[in-house]
C-alpha cells in the first residue's frame, strides 16, 4: 500500500537548535543517524518502503529544501527553518575544529572529492580532526555491511561520519551500517561534498532562499535531474494539495 505524505514527519527544526542538538549527540554514546531530506527524497520515501523506513528511523530528518519548510509553515510550525547539509557541515565542524576528541570522517564523494574537501575544511577550520576519508565505488546499497569497510571506519574512531553518497542512495546506507558503526553520529548531506570541495557549484543565497535552488541545478545537470525535479517536485505538489483538501 503506497504511504501518503504525511506518514513521513520530517521534523520542523530551527538552523542553531539542531545545530545544539547535534554537538550533544557526538558526545551522546548512543548511535544516531542524521538524513536532510529533499522533496526528492520524500517522494521517494512514499513509494518505496526500504527508502520509507531508513527514513522514518532516522533520529533526525530536517527539511533540506525550502518547500518542505514551507510545508511545515502550512501545518502550523512557523518557526521551521531550511536544515540544509552544507550549513549543517560547515557549522558543526567550526564548533568542533578546537576540540581534540572530535574527529570526522568523509565518506562519499568521487574520486578525488573527498581529499579536496578534506583540504578545504582544513584550511577553513585550522585545527579540526579528520579520522578518514574514502571515495565508495559507485554500487547499490546491499542487504548486508560490508565487513571490511565496518572495521575501517570503526578503527578510524571518527565521532562523525559524513555521509556524501546522494539522497536516498545516502539514507538507506545510513540505516543498514549504524547498528555496526561505533561512531556516535552519521550524518548524510549529499551534495555537500561537491559544493564545500568546488567540484561543483552551488546556487546563489537568493535562490536558495526563495525555491529556486532546483532550477540552478537542473540547468547544471539536465540529463540527471530532469526527472528528480520536473517529476517528483510536480507530484509533491498535488500531494500537499491533496493533503489540504482532505483536512
């Protein structure tokens, strides 16, 4: 039975809350899992159930893009503000750049990404601690954790493993390997490794304010993203409609 729109709560956050929220956690000693999830992502969610459930197990799921935050304007959250993934990874590694017991790790990105990206943090945040990085082979998420990669980013003592694999490719990975990672936090942001590392670039302030971003990026990457944006964005909102008119 396909699930309907409101089944999925992504959590209506203010920017520096989650933030606070989130340096507690890394010193939390119970396993938690971060997803940023796009209309792209919901969507996704509603209609296959793997996606669905590595997104409702998500101990924090914050709407990335500014629909979703118009949305939880709509059901009565008007203090709901973007939780997007680049800010979100820029913001945590400054609070953390100065604390020895923090390390992170990059996981994601292709070749080549998450070396730059790993020098752009080092150069923004003199002092933060990177446990590791590595550039995944592009595959499907399996059924079963790899046994090797677990021992890498478990020996890595990483506090936080960054997780740039694309949304939902990112969220399905997250909730298969956190019952056997030993870092107190994943956190999944996408398309931050090519935006915070310059492999590609990233919308202005305005358009990213005001909605727009999709149309920035489907402009970039017409071919990949034609269907994310012009398809899902669509059926989001005639769902969201749908979802009024039943209220």
């Amino acid at each position: 039975m396909p699930h309907r729109l409101d089944d999925l709560t992504v959590h209506p956050l203010q920017f520096k809350a989650a933030i606070a929220t989130l340096l507690g956690w890394i010193r939390d000693a119970r396993g938690r899992y971060v997803s940023t999830c796009t209309v792209y992502t919901l969507m996704r969610g509603l209609e296959d159930d793997r996606i669905f459930d590595a997104l409702n197990a998500a101990d924090m799921l914050t709407a990335d893009g500014m629909p979703l935050v118009w949305y939880q304007k709509l059901k009565g959250h008007p203090t709901a503000e973007r939780v997007y993934g680049p800010n979100m990874m820029l913001a945590l590694c400054e609070a953390t750049a100065v604390d020895r017991e923090v390390s992170h790790f990059l996981y994601g990105g292709l070749p080549g990404v998450p070396e730059k990206l790993a020098a752009t943090l080092g150069q923004k945040f003199p002092g933060i601690q990177i446990a590791g990085i590595f550039s995944p082979p592009m595959a499907e998420v399996g059924l079963q954790p790899d046994s090797t990669l677990v021992e890498q980013l478990n020996q890595s003592g990483a506090s936080v493993i960054w997780v740039g694999l694309g949304s939902p490719k990112q969220d399905l990975w997250m909730h298969l390997y956190r019952p056997v990672l030993t870092a107190p936090l994943l956190i999944g942001v996408g398309a931050a490794f090519d935006f915070l590392s310059g492999t590609k670039s990233q919308a202005p302030k305005w358009m990213q304010s005001s909605g727009l971003e999709w149309l920035f990026r489907l402009f970039q990457e017409p071919r990949r993203l034609w269907k994310r944006y012009l398809v899902y964005n669509t059926a989001f909102v005639m769902a969201v409609i749908k979802s009024r008119l039943k209220r």
